[in-house]
C-alpha cells in the first residue's frame, strides 16, 4: 500500500490509524524497511516513521481480515 495523505504518519494520522486498525478483531501488522509493528500499536506505528509516498505492508490475520485491510487502504488513501 501507498501513504497518500499528506503530512505522511506524523502523530495525528498515527492516532487515527491506530483507531481504524482497532474496530476489527483481526491481528494487523505494517511493515517497512525490515521492521514490522502491531498496528494498534501508536509507540509501534510511531517508530515506523512513514512519510507520504512510501511504501508498506500490511498484513492481518482474523476473522474480518479482508475488511480490516479494506479500512485501513481507505485510509491510507485519505479517503
């Protein structure tokens, strides 16, 4: 997936990523230059430091696994 929104992941988008990650009951997980973190985790997403246009992988594993990453390609999206 791509960073589309504007700022990157700073701190406000982070908080509301980690809000968006935590309405499902899957395990999400954002990975980027080797490192992988529990998306609803803020200090975990905080250290991925991501800016607008770069790339990560996300990942979740649940019983709303494909609505879980649907939400979370919105977001990422600005949408």
């Amino acid at each position: 997936m791509e960073i589309r929104l504007a700022d990157g992941l700073e701190a406000t988008p982070i908080a509301m990523l980690v809000q968006v990650a935590s309405q499902y009951d899957s395990d999400i997980y954002m990975e980027a230059d080797g490192k992988r973190v529990n998306a609803k985790s803020i200090m975990g997403m905080m250290s991925l430091g991501m800016d607008a246009g770069e790339k990560l992988t996300v990942s979740a594993d649940g019983p709303d696994e494909t609505a879980a990453l649907d939400g979370i390609e919105k977001y990422l999206a600005g949408e």
